[in-house]
C-alpha cells in the first residue's frame, strides 16, 4: 500500500514567521522549542517525508527510501533547503547523552525506516513535521524534550549495534555493568570502585569499557539520575530536594545547577512547564 504524503516546506525566512523563540533553531530546520544549551553542538538528522525515492545530497550521494533517515554531526542546508520531499532536524548534543565523538561515530549513518526503531522515529518526526509551526511551538519545551529522547533511543540502538558488532565481550560487560547501575542508582555509595569490585574488575579497565563510548562512569551515572530525576518530577508528587536525594544528590543546589546545565531550566521551571502543558 503507497502512503500518501504532502512533503514538508522547509522553515525558511520566506514562510516562517519572523520571531523566533529562544533556543528554536531556523533556516531550513524544523523548529521545537529546545532549551537553550551552553554549547552549540548538535546532531543533525533527514528524513525522507515522501512516498518517493530521493537523493541525499552531500559529500557522498546517497538514494533514500520513503522514511528513510540519515543522521550526521554536520548537514550543508544550502545543498537542502530547497529539497521539500526532506525534513530536517538538528537536536542540542547536550539532550541526548552523546558525544562529540558519537557525533563523528555516526557521520552520514544511512537507517532504513521500513522497520523497528527506525521507523518509529522516522514516523513521529514526519508527523512532526507536518505540524504546523505554531503548534510545535506552544507545545513547549515538554514537545522538545520527549523529541530529543526518541531521538537518543535511536542514537544509542545505533551506537549499541556498532559496539556488539566490534567487541562483543566488552559490549557484554558493559551493558551488564549499565544494568547494575541503573538497579542501584538510588544508591548514595555508588561509585566506580564499588562497581568494579561487584564485577571483578579492576577501576581501570571500567575506565576503559565507559571511555570507548566517549564517556565516563561518573558522567553516566550523573546523567541516568538526573533522567531519573527529571522522569519522577513530571509528577509534582515531592519537592525537588526530596527527589534528588532520594536518587543520591545530596546537595539540592548541586543537583538544581546540574539540572539546569543539562536541560536549560531549572527542575522547578521544568515542574511548572510539565504542569501547564497539561
């Protein structure tokens, strides 16, 4: 069965309106609310919108499938601006618990969206890209965020698949030692010694296992509370102190800077906006 898909007008000056918000990117870009990051880095994503086969026009040419994606550090959108059968996202590297090395991991990753995880993306970005402007824009940042975690799902399954393919021991060994932390993230003790230790292995070579993914332990322990923190907040059930130390951040003024450097709002501002978009 053909699907029947009108292609997304890219988001330029000419048919867009001249107020952009805070944090939104422009140009040809598909515009979400994102919160204003510290850095500039962004991992760039196309998606082919049509029921048709298109070319992918970069430094290697590349032939798209209908909902077929193609994710990269860098797009040129002067070579894609005008091509309306493409719409085209760029996500702040900061929501995605990525690195810039990922980014160079991925240069010019090909997904076909015929199926799995791929396609679920690819479907919700379309459909995003339907949406009109102003619509996208006062869903608030709740629409940014819940993008840029699809967005990591798929991120991760591609980095997670490259990583089985070229040492699976030590892809093993780390998503069980992943699994650990995520089992015990409540606890306040948890560091790289105690993990090493419950998976006889020496602090240095869990140094190494995290370091190959461009990242640290601490980082990634920071990072799974600090989801963990943002995920029980939508709630409004306790105070913001009550839950970061509940998911071992004992300083709530530490935990609130943290929050705010990943996310751009602070965890209250983050309470208030889940709230309103209600």
């Amino acid at each position: 069965m053909t699907r029947s898909i009108t292609p997304a007008m890219p988001e330029t000056p000419g048919n867009a309106p001249s107020a952009t918000a805070p944090g939104n990117d422009s140009g040809p870009f598909i515009n979400l609310p994102w919160p204003t990051a510290d850095d500039d880095e962004h991992l760039y994503l196309a998606v082919n919108v049509s029921d048709e086969t298109v070319l992918f026009p970069h430094d290697s040419l590349l032939w798209l499938e209908p909902g077929d994606i193609v994710i990269g550090g860098a797009f040129r959108p002067d070579l894609l601006s005008r091509r309306e059968n493409l719409a085209l996202f760029r996500v702040p590297l900061c929501l995605l618990d990525a690195s810039a090395a990922d980014l160079h991991e991925l240069s010019h990753t090909h997904l076909s969206g015929r199926s799995g995880l791929t396609s679920l993306v690819s479907q919700f970005l379309t459909a995003l890209a339907r949406t009109p402007r102003h619509q996208r824009l006062t869903g608030g940042r709740r629409l940014a965020l819940n993008t840029a975690d699809l967005v990591a799902l798929l991120v991760g399954d591609v980095l997670q698949t490259r990583g089985r393919r070229s040492a699976p021991g030590a892809h093993e060994m780390l998503t069980r030692i992943q699994q650990h932390i995520q089992d015990n993230l409540m606890d306040p003790d948890l560091a790289p010694e105690s993990i090493a230790r419950a998976h006889h292995i020496s602090v240095r070579y869990l140094h190494k296992l995290f370091q190959s993914g461009g990242t640290t332990v601490s980082a990634w322990i920071r990072q799974r509370r600090l989801d963990a923190c943002r995920a029980e907040l939508r709630g409004r059930r306790r105070t913001v102190a009550a839950v970061a130390n509940s998911w071992g951040f004992a300083s709530p003024s530490h935990f609130s800077r943290l929050f705010r450097q990943t996310y751009g709002i602070t965890p209250k501002e983050w309470q208030a906006t889940v709230s309103s978009d209600v």
